[in-house]
C-alpha cells in the first residue's frame, strides 16, 4: 500500500489554514481602514470554516439581521485552534476594535479573560441558568462571565458499518480489538483490490492532538488526564506511556503516517472518501458523512471511542464560546447579537440545521431535536465520561501544557523517542511551569 498520497492533504490543509489567516488579516483590516464609514455601524464576528459551521453562522446571524435591521458580517477563522489562537491573540494584544465577537475554544477563557467584556452585566440571570452549570463556570473567570456557550463537542468513533457486517466483525470495545479489526479487514480488502487505512484521528502537532491524546491516556486505568484537578502533573506513567507506545505501533502499519498533519477536516476526507475503515472525529462530521452526494451516505457508524485497558469509554470535552471583545466600540448591539446566537431557539436551529450538540440541557429532551440527530442519545453515555482538558487548573499556563503535551506525544508518534522517555522529559517541563504542581499562575 502506497504511503506517499495521505501526506497531501495534511499539506493542502497547512496551505488552506494560511491562505485563511492572510485573507483573515486582510479582511479584517480591510474593515479597520473603514471604521468611519457605513462598515462603522457593522458587527464583525469571527467563525469557523469546519464542515457547515460557517454556513450555520451566516444563517444565524442574518435571522438577527432580519429580526432587529442591524448589519453584521461574519469573518472565516482558520479551522486548526493553535493557529486561531495565534491570530486572535495578535488582534487582542493590539487592542484592535474591529472584531467584535471572537469565537473562542473551551480552554481559552481563563488564558484571554483580560481582552473581554463581562456577559453577566449583559444577559439576564435567568437565561444564563439555563446552560449547562460546568460550562458556565469554566467560562467564568474570577466572577467574570467571558464568553456564552455556543456548542459543544466530543470525540467519537467512526466507523464503516458495511464492512464490519461483511467480515462479521462487531464494533470495537476496546483499543486492542480495533487494531486487530482493523488489521483483518484491511488484508481482506487489499486482496479484493480494494486498499484501505484501518484508522484516521488528528495527529498533527496542535490542540487537536492533545485532544485524541487525552482521550488514549484517559480511557486507560490510572491514565490521568496530564495535570490532575488539583494541579499535580501526572503524564509520567505507566498507563499512559503504555497506550501511547501502542499507538505509535500502528503507525504506517493501520495508520497512515501523513495522520501527523491531519487535522479534523484531513481526517473527513480520507474517510469520506472510503480510505480508511475507523475514523476519529468530532460530532459535526455525521451529517457530511451522510450527505446527499457522500460516498459512504448509508455506510457509516458511530460509537463511543473504545476503552483502555481495565479503562472506560471516553472522549475530550471540546466546544466553542462567543465573548465580546472590551476593544468593540458596539458592544451594545454585539452583546445583543452573543445574546441572539446563544438563545435556546437559535440553538435548536443550529442542532437540527447542522447537528451541532447545543450547551442548554433541556433540548436534549427536545423530540424535534432528539429526532433530527441521532446522536443525541448517545452523547449522555459520552458526556458522563468525558476528559477534561487541564485548561481550569492550569490556568494561563494551559498552552505552554498542551504544547509540551502534543509535541511529546507527536515526538512518540514520529517515532523519535519511547513514550516512556518523552513523558519523563514533558514531566519535568511541565512541573517546572507549575513550580512542582503548585502553584499554576
């Protein structure tokens, strides 16, 4: 099996990202060189290029549009969070006024909370009790609300179903029964002619890889979760050495070795295009999966990601925020537009609309939206268990975590270095940042 194609659309991803953060910049400036014209009155809000979600957004914002004979435009961010990061911490760090909602990751609050308003003094406390509580208090900063949830996210396990009922073969459980699935499956096709990859996830250096990571570790007995709640640094251990190693094992082998420059989209298209038989992604790729002109409309499963050894089933918790920019010269209208976006009837549009997991725990006892995605009902099993990314203990320190976490793993996969040797170096970088676990600042 040729290993030459899938590191090409890692590529056309990295092209991609960059012309989106240049046409972003652009825009944006754009925009700024216009501020005292009719662009003046106009809200610029920030969203993702993922899947439907810009689309989505478009949508939702010009129901506000219609609903209140404002203007607003929606400005394309680049798919992978690091880069998103990047960019948006630039924009802030200058104190520039020309966006004024940002799109922000679940673990970004407490590292920006400085660059944004306070929600609670613009939304009403009865509508903010209607979100799920471990959500508003991970977007709450030393009382300050940053940013209202949009949608949440959690990894699952893809996989083709018609292949499984064709070798007999039931849903893998566990991470050692997809490697042997995957390897049984993928003889049998190569000798029909038919090649295909056993399993895809996000294996580029950035947050995604952190994500896939956490949840490897996570599903295993005693894997921990990096840095534990009460900020002691735990990835130096036998668990989560054991499970990484196992990974690294597949790599070339069921898994294609351009998977450590794929991100979520690089992974859809792959599977999608009927290349691989196990995919890791996010919830929004089921809809696309299915789609009208998807070649694999009808064949594909999903189930919670397999355990770990005496481990559980898991997934990260994953999701997007608004939060109002304190350098907007309109927050008045962009807090009203944070308020319209986020409100329980725009939410169930966008679940229906494009399957995205809304943040208010009683649609999920909504039978319109239960009817419309069937993966509603799955996402309480895989809720309850789901890893938590060491953002709230952590605190600004977090990204300085997760990138000395990915690139440790990403160093594993590479196969530079054991697992057991590249957490031990990690270890020591990340107790140095926390002063041994004790005091994350």
């Amino acid at each position: 099996m040729s290993k030459k194609v899938m590191p090409k659309k890692g590529l056309i991803g990295a092209i991609i990202g960059l012309i989106l953060v240049v046409g972003f910049y652009i825009f944006t400036r754009q925009s700024a060189d216009h501020a005292g014209g009719s662009d003046g009155d106009v809200i610029h809000i920030t969203c993702g290029m993922v899947g439907l979600e810009f689309k989505t957004c478009q949508e939702g914002v010009a129901l506000w549009e219609k609903k209140t004979g404002k203007k607003a435009k929606v400005l394309p961010a680049p798919n992978g969070s690091t880069e998103r990061l990047t960019l948006f911490q630039q924009h802030l760090a200058a104190g520039s006024d020309n966006i004024d909602i940002y799109q922000l990751d679940v673990v970004w609050p407490g590292l920006l909370a400085n660059h944004f308003e306070d929600l609670n003094d613009y939304i009403p406390q009865d509508e903010r009790r209607q979100y799920f509580p471990q959500l508003m208090e991970n977007n709450t900063v030393n009382g300050k609300l940053v940013a209202m949830p949009w949608f949440i996210q959690v990894g699952f396990l893809y996989y083709r179903k018609d292949l499984l009922e064709k070798y007999h073969r039931p849903v893998p459980t566990t991470w050692e029964a997809l490697e042997e699935t995957a390897t049984l499956i993928m003889e049998g096709q190569t000798k029909e002619g038919n090649s295909l990859w056993g399993y895809v996830f996000q294996g580029k250096a950035y947050e995604g890889l952190t994500c896939n990571a956490l949840e490897w570790i996570h599903s295993q007995k005693d894997g921990g979760t990096i840095v534990e709640a009460d900020g002691r640094v735990s990835i130096n251990n036998p668990a989560a050495t054991q499970i990484v190693d196992r990974i690294a094992s597949w790599m070339g082998r069921i898994v294609p070795e351009g998977v450590l420059n794929y991100e979520q989209e690089d992974c859809r298209g792959v599977f999608q295009s009927g290349k691989a038989l196990f995919m890791r992604n996010w919830p929004y790729a089921w809809g696309l999966l299915n789609s009208d002109d998807s070649p694999v409309k009808g064949k594909v499963g999903i189930a919670p990601l397999p355990c770990g050894i005496n481990g559980k089933t898991t997934g990260a918790l994953g999701g997007w925020n608004l939060g109002l920019s304190k350098y907007s010269k309109h927050k008045k209208d962009a807090a009203d537009l944070i308020r319209f976006l986020t409100s329980n009837e725009e939410l169930k549009r966008r679940s229906q609309a494009g399957g995205y997991f809304p943040p208010m725990e009683k649609l999920y006892q909504d039978g319109a939206v239960l009817s419309s995605n069937p993966l509603m009902k799955a996402m309480g099993l895989v809720l309850k268990n789901a890893a938590l990314r060491p953002a709230r203990q952590t605190r600004s320190k977090y990204s300085q975590v997760s990138s000395a976490f990915w690139n440790a793993v990403h160093h594993v996969l590479s196969k530079k270095i054991t697992a057991e040797k590249s957490f031990q170096e990690a270890d020591k970088k990340l107790n140095g940042l926390s002063q041994n676990g004790t005091k994350w600042v």
